[in-house]
C-alpha cells in the first residue's frame, strides 16, 4: 500500500441525509478499541491467560484539531455538543473504509493566539454499533 495523505482522512457529521465533512480539521486520529474478556481459571493449560472471543465491549474514539472556516459545519459541531444529542457521522480512511453510526460529542476545545488563527478541537466517543464499508 502506497502512502496516503492526511488531508484525506475525514471527519463528516449528518445535516439530513447528507453528510458533510468538518472544515478546518487539520489534525485526525480514530481508534478502534475492543476490550478483552480474561476467562483464566485454575483449570487453564499451564497457567496461561485465556480469552473469552467476541465478549468484550467494542468502542471508538475520535479525535480532531483545527481551524474554523465553514460555519455550517461549525454550527452542527455546537448544536450536538449544546444538547448532548447523538449524531451520525462517517469516518472515512484512505484505502481502508468508512466507519458509519452513532457519535456522541464529548469535547469541544476553543482556542487562539493573540497573534494567530482561532482554533478547535473535538472528541467523539461511539455511541452505538458502526458499520463498516471497505473503499
């Protein structure tokens, strides 16, 4: 697999039936996280931890840092945090695939430099099951 761009790794929230990417983010990073479930017992061929497959909780993260420059955008970032509602939005890595389902908006950082651009950042926590589509 060839390098891939940065830039084209998206962050995009729902506005109806669409979705539209974040503007500024010049920062991205999503884990996908699934916990283990430790089923060792006195009984385990010597003495080695043991996993139980498929009990553990699976989740993903979303992390995001930017520049404003596209108020409708910025406008459903706001409105999600301010009512703690969950939006869908899709994730979309270069020749890997989109993740799509339930976010819940868990941070909202604002800052800037007395010389220097406005800034952002946003933490998404998955609030439900994503799907996944291969690119």
């Amino acid at each position: 697999m060839a390098g891939q761009k940065g830039r084209d790794v998206l962050i995009k929230i729902a506005d109806g039936e669409a979705f539209v990417t974040i503007a500024g983010i010049r920062a991205k990073t999503i884990s996908l996280n699934a916990r283990s479930v430790d089923g060792t017992s006195g009984e385990s061929e010597g003495a080695w931890r043991e996993l139980i497959a498929g009990a553990g909780v699976k989740s993903a993260s979303v992390s995001g840092a930017g520049v404003f420059k596209d108020a409708a955008s910025d406008a459903l970032i706001q409105q999600a945090f301010f009512s703690q509602a969950v939006k869908a939005f899709q994730l979309v890595i270069p020749d890997f695939g989109v993740l799509e389902g339930p976010f819940l908006v868990e941070a909202l950082d604002y800052s800037g430099d007395h010389d220097g651009e406005a800034a952002f950042a946003i933490t998404l926590a998955s609030a439900g099951a994503l799907s996944f589509e291969t690119l």
